[in-house]
C-alpha cells in the first residue's frame, strides 16, 4: 500500500499533468479558433480591412523557371495588385508546382494557404475548378476565384477570365502579313475537345485570312498545357513543314526559343516572350492579370464584391498584344493591327460573326449573328478552313 507521502506526491503530479494537459488543449483549442477566426472573418457584402487580407495563389509551374510564361503571367498580375493596394508580402502565400491533375496536391496546397489564414484562395487553372468548389463549401469564411473555368456559386466561389480571342485575331493579322512562306505554325496545348485552345486558334487563323487568303496555318498539338519537350518539339515539327512563323496557346515559351534557333518569326502567349527570344518574337498576346486581381482585391476590402464571373477584353485592357518589333515586321503591320482593334472595341467587328467554313466542309454560325462568349468557350469544337493539322 502506498503512505501519506506517496499519495500526496501522486495527486501532486496529477494535478501537474492535468494543468499541462490543459494547457497543450487550450493552446491547440486557440490555435485552431485562431485559424477558423482568420478564414472566416470575411463575409459576402461585409467591407474587409486592407490590413486583414491575406491572399494564397496556386500557381501550376515554378515562376523561377526562364520557360514558365504562364505562371509567371499570373505572378507579374499579383505583384501589381500588391504594389497598386500596398498588401505586405507577409500577405501573399504562394504555392508552385501544383498540377492541374493532381487534385490532392491542390486541395492540400489550399489547405495550406486556409490555414495560414488566407480569406482569398487564386487559384488559375482550368483543372482547379473542382477542388475550389468542393472547399468553397467547406470555408465559407473563404473567397475562392477560380481562373478560366465555368463554375460558381452565390456566396464565396467566382470565376473570371478574358476575351483573349479578341488579341488573337490581331497577332493573326500580324502573322499573315510576316509570313514568307504562306505557312504559319501553331503549337496548341489541347485539341478540338477544348472551346478555349480551338476558338483561340481559329480567331488567329480569322486573322491570318482578313490579310493573307491563301496563307495556311499548321497546327500541332501537344495534349499537355505545361510540356516544354513536348513543346519544343511540336514547334520544330511546324518548322520542318516549312512554316516561317510560330505562334502558340501553350503555357512555356520554348516555341518562342525554338523559333529563334531556326532563325524564324515567333508570336508568343501569357507575357512578352521577346525576353526569351529577342531576335525572333514580333509580339506576344498577352495576358494583364493585375487588372483583375486588384479589381477583385478592391472588392473584397469595399465590401462590393460578387460571385459573377468575370470577363476582360481588349477595351479594358486585360487582354492584348504586346509592344509590335517593327524592326523585324513589314510596313503597314502597325496600321492595320491598330485599325482592327478599334473595330473591335467600338462593337463594330467580332470576331465570330456570321457564317464560317470548318476545314471538312461544315458550316458553323449564323448570317449577321455573333457567336455568344459561352457558345465560343464551349462550342467551338472545329478548326476553320485555313487550319491544317499535322
């Protein structure tokens, strides 16, 4: 049996063991309010104080990387919003490398940001859809914005993109008037099976055919938005076909480096590839991700923002060409890029109106209508006459 003594000491270190098992309770119990406090104290229409805004991004490739011209689009874009609103860097949480088909690395690398404190997940490709639905239901607290796709829903879950169909037909109209050769390569990460790469080759190839009718425009595709061999590849492909101009709708810029080794023209995607091939990029179409970031950002701290999805275009100035290298161009390049633009912003010309001919024959559209922004995202399942599939 145990005496006086030992009893006393035995009730002492209970009641020490159960104090420090309080403790190490209540310290988990307040971290874990502390993370569910920082992702749930925005809420729909209630202003945000800049100074509580605490931002993570999915990003699907390393920005580091010379060839990441996607991701670091989406980056030049966060870097602008953080500098127009003042965000601290401590604001920002950015998570790289996370592929688009993975869907556990993005729900663990959002969960991550979520419990860092993050109240606005960014997530910016198409594939991330899915995962930002399902945890827009679990972390009300949390505005999701998703990039490109097609899904939201009425309280914390929105999507946003651009008409980048719009800048496509210019830097077609560019391409038509540079060619030599009359074949112009198009490096495309998906097939006919995606509206967004095909209705965007198809609105280059529109302008391609507006100054050059009997140009060809040779398209290659990789079935992967982040490939850069299989990009490289795809683009020498097109140069061995005799194609004297590579253009693409693919996330790196090694089409724009293997144009430049061949001593060929190249127009490149997401931002100015001309600081990855000097001597061969004439323009690139280019994506101002800041626009929508800040406006978004501004939303949240104003309390105005909602779920409807956001759409950018040319007369915002979220979508465009970049700065044309006339020295590498022919006369009248400029004049004529200018001159379809103003069409475009002032409404008079889109670039899906009326009745066009598919490359096997068909006919899609309509006389004197215009293809709807939903009908081109999701309809668009053919190459137009001029397309040549390699």
């Amino acid at each position: 049996m145990l005496g006086k003594l030992q009893l006393k000491m035995l009730a002492n270190l209970k009641a020490v063991f159960a104090a420090v098992l309080f403790a190490l309770l209540a310290a988990a119990g307040l971290t874990f309010m502390s993370d569910k406090s920082e992702t749930s104290e925005w809420r729909p229409g209630t202003p945000l104080p800049k100074e509580r805004v605490k931002v993570g991004v999915i990003h699907v490739s390393d920005i580091t990387d010379a060839i990441s011209g996607y991701a670091y689009a989406h980056d030049m874009g966060i870097r602008a919003m953080q500098a127009e609103l003042g965000l601290k860097t401590r604001q920002i949480f950015r998570k790289f490398n996370i592929s688009d088909t993975n869907f556990a690395a993005t729900e663990h690398a959002i969960r991550e940001c979520v419990m860092k404190g993050a109240n606005i997940i960014i997530a910016t490709s198409w594939n991330h859809m899915d995962v930002c639905e399902k945890l827009a239901k679990e972390y009300a607290g949390v505005l999701f914005a998703h990039g490109s796709g097609i899904k939201h829903n009425e309280t914390n879950f929105t999507n946003y993109f651009g008409r980048i169909y719009q800048p496509r037909y210019l830097s077609g109209i560019v391409a038509g008037m540079r060619t030599v050769t009359g074949k112009i390569g198009y490096v495309a990460a998906l097939g006919k099976d995606n509206s967004e790469v095909t209705s965007g080759l198809n609105a280059f190839a529109l302008g391609v055919e507006s100054v050059n009718p009997k140009a060809r425009v040779y398209v290659k595709v990789t079935h992967r938005w982040y490939d850069p061999a299989g990009e490289a590849e795809a683009a020498r492909t097109l140069i061995e076909a005799g194609c004297d101009v590579i253009a693409q709708h693919t996330n790196t810029s090694t089409p724009q480096i293997e144009a430049q080794r061949a001593g060929v023209w190249g127009i490149g995607y997401n931002s100015d590839m001309k600081r990855e091939a000097p001597r061969a990029v004439i323009t690139s179409v280019v994506w101002n991700w800041g626009f929508y970031y800040t406006h978004l950002v501004k939303s949240v701290v104003d309390g105005s923002f909602t779920t409807a999805p956001y759409l950018g275009d040319l007369e915002n100035d979220m979508v465009g060409l970049a700065l044309l290298d006339e020295s590498l161009l022919p006369p009248g390049v400029a004049e004529a890029v200018i001159a379809a633009e103003k069409r475009i912003k002032s409404g008079e010309f889109d670039v899906f109106e009326g009745v066009m001919e598919t490359n096997d024959g068909r006919f899609m559209g309509r006389e004197k209508a215009r293809l709807s922004y939903e009908e081109i995202m999701s309809t668009v399942n053919w190459y137009y006459r001029n397309v040549v599939e390699l």
